[in-house]
C-alpha cells in the first residue's frame, strides 16, 4: 500500500541534484507547430539561462519531419524526437508513456507544457507517473534566488488572487502554461543545436486506445486564439439570430466570434467559441463585446486585447470598467449600423 507507492517515488525521485535542464513539450497537431510550442521555448530560455543549464524541446508524433529545425531556431539547444507511428494520433496513454520514459533518463529539473486540450489530458499523466507535482494553468514562471526552485503562478479562486506554487521535494517541476501568455523569441534561422532521435521500446508506445477516426471540426474561417479582430457576444444577443448578426460584423471585418459562458448555455453557439476562465483565452488587436455584462470570469479571458470595444445598453456595466471605447445602446441597432459602414469601406 501507501509503503510501497512512497519507495517507488523514492526510487523515481534518487537524488533530487541529479535532475537538471529545462524542458518544453512541444505540441503538434495536424503536421504544424502548436503556437504555445514557441512561447514555451521563450519562456523556457529565460529559465535555463537563470539556472545556467541548456533548454530542451521534446517532439512527439509521427512524420514530424523539419520540426526540430524550427524548435532550435526558436530558442532550443536540443531536441528530442520520437517518430513513431504508434504517435500518428494523441493519446493519452502512449504519449503520457513517452515523455514519462524520456524524463525518467534524462531527468530534467523543469517540464513545460501548454495548458491545451492536449497538455491538459496527459501532463498530469506524465506527473503522476514520475511521482512528482503538477501546477496547471499557469501565467507566469521564474526562479527563486535563494535555492534555484521553479515559481509557479497562477490565477486562484476564479481570479481573484494570484497564487505562487513551489514543488519543494520532488523533481521534475511541472507546469503547464496558458496558451498566449509567454513571449516567443524571435525566430533565428542560424542558430545552432542538437536533434537527437529517440527509438524507444514498443511496448512502452503501445496504446491501449485505439483511434477510430478523427474529425476536425468545422470551426471559423479565422482561428479564434489567433484572430486579430474577435468580435464577442453574450446573453444581450437573446439567441441565435443574434449570433448571425455578430458572425456577419466578424466576416465583415475579417475577424473570429467568440462567447461569453451565458451564450455558449443557452446553445447559441459552440463551446469552443467561449472566452474566460473556464474556455479560451485571446489577446486580439481589437476586441468587440456585444452584449456581454463583463464578469470577472469573462474578463481574464479577454482583459488583455490592445483594444476594447464594449457595446451594451446598461451604461453601468462592469464591461465599461476595462472598454477603450464604449458604445451605451442596444446592440441591435448599433451593430447593423456597423456593419453597413464597415462594408462600405
Ligand atoms: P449577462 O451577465 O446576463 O449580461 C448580459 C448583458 O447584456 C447585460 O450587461 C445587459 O445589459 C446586456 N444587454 C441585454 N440586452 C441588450 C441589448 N439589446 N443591447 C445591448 N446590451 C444588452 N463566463 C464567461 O463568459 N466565460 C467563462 O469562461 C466563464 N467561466 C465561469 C467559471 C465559473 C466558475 C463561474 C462561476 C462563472 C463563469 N462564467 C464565465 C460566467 C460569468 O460569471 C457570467 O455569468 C457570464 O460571463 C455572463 O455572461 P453575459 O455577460 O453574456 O451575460
């Protein structure tokens, strides 16, 4: 029992010293990079550079060739890549089993990974299976002076403060980060490092999930974490009709729709469209709130868009309170206004 578990973490852990190096999962999905990929790479440099110790990436799937490449000109000294085909599809199990087996003989003292669907699913795998801790969703990472430690920040009690998480006994530190928080750098074709191919046992790749099928879902034209207009809306658009109208203004300006939670509960559209705590986070040029009472929740999804554009018709909604302009009316005189002047341009 519990005597047991706490020898095998012993024998896992050995001698806390010996783990050393900072390491980022680099995720990919359909053949490209995941944007978090290079922002944990950013964010991970600066680390390894405190800790005066060299930055890996670990590459996982199948056919994934010219990646480890664009890993190195974005800031990695080594990448380790497994090419397998057993990786063609995610699954939990076998890329949990991958990165646990390569952590496990290299032992570094830090693993990035991003706060995606993805990160989300295995990362906590990956920490149970190595017997060490987990800090998820995390904005903000440094090191700590006095011992080397990881600190790891992160939003607690829906916002409301931010907690600082150290992982004092057990090593890897793990953090899996929000998409969109950390800086890549800037890319550089020239810079040098090491791609090291990894085989490892079949057995360990084994999944015992078996993907069936895949299907992508028809989402935007625009990539709503990647659009530089997003116009958003919420229980002020009454229902799906109101929706048509904000995704004509989005198209229009060539921008992405995104949802408070209240619009994504009453099935006015998906949920992948929701912004704040509990869907995405985006960080547009301009952001367009219609109808959106600006509830705290609502508003660390959003709160960081170089500008913001809030229509409602209640002049004391909180929403005003962060708005770079704000429009006091009813959204839907306001926004086929917009967009007849918008197509006219
Ligand atoms: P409301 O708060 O009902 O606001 C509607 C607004 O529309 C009002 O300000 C009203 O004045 C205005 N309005 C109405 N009619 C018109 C009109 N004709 N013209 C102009 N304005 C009009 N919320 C999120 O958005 N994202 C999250 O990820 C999220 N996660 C959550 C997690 C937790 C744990 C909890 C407790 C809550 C979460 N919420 C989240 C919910 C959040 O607290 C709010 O309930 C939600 O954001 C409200 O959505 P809303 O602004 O669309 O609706």
């Amino acid at each position: 029992g519990a005597l047991s578990i706490e020898r095998e973490e012993k024998a896992i852990q050995g001698n806390l010293a010996d783990w050393s190096g900072v390491w980022v999962y680099a995720e990919c999905r359909h053949g490209r990079l995941a944007p978090v990929a290079t922002e944990l790479l950013g964010a991970g440099r600066k680390l390894a550079e405190k800790r005066g110790v060299s930055l890996s990436a670990v590459l996982l799937g199948s056919q994934i060739d010219g990646m480890a490449e664009e890993l190195i000109a974005y800031g990695a000294d080594k990448v380790f890549v497994v090419d397998d085909p057993a990786l063609a599809s995610f699954t939990d199990d076998a890329y949990g089993n991958a990165l646990s087996a390569l952590a496990k003989k290299h032992k570094p003292e830090i693993i990035l990974a991003g706060a995606t669907a993805i990160g989300r699913s295995f990362i906590p795998r990956v920490a149970t299976t190595l017997a060490t801790g987990l800090t998820a969703d995390c904005t903000d990472l440094a090191i700590r002076d006095e011992d080397g430690a990881l600190l790891q920040t992160r939003p607690a009690f829906g916002g409301n403060i931010m907690a600082t998480i150290v992982c004092p006994h057990t090593r890897p530190q793990i953090s899996t980060v929000r998409p969109l928080v950390m800086k890549p750098l800037i890319r550089d074709a020239a810079r040098k490092g090491e791609i090291i191919a990894v085989n490892l046992d079949p057995a360990t790749l084994k999944p015992r999930i078996k993907v069936l099928e895949s299907v992508v879902e028809d989402l935007d034209r625009v990539n709503l974490s990647e659009a530089d207009i997003v116009v958003a809306g919420g229980r002020g658009l009454e229902n799906e009709k109101g929706f048509a109208m904000i995704r004509e203004l989005a198209d229009v300006l060539g921008g992405a729709v995104a949802a408070s939670r209240a619009a994504v509960d009453s099935g006015w559209i998906p949920y992948p469209h929701q912004v704040g705590q509990t869907g995405k986070t985006v960080a547009p040029k301009i952001y367009i709130a219609c109808g959106i009472s600006g509830a705290i929740q609502h508003l660390v999804g959003m709160q960081s868009a170089d500008t913001i554009i809030a229509i409602n018709r209640d002049a004391d909604a909180p929403i005003f309170d962060v708005a770079t302009y704000g429009i006091v009316g009813d959204v839907f005189e306001i926004v086929p206004k917009l967009i007849e002047k918008f197509k006219e341009r």
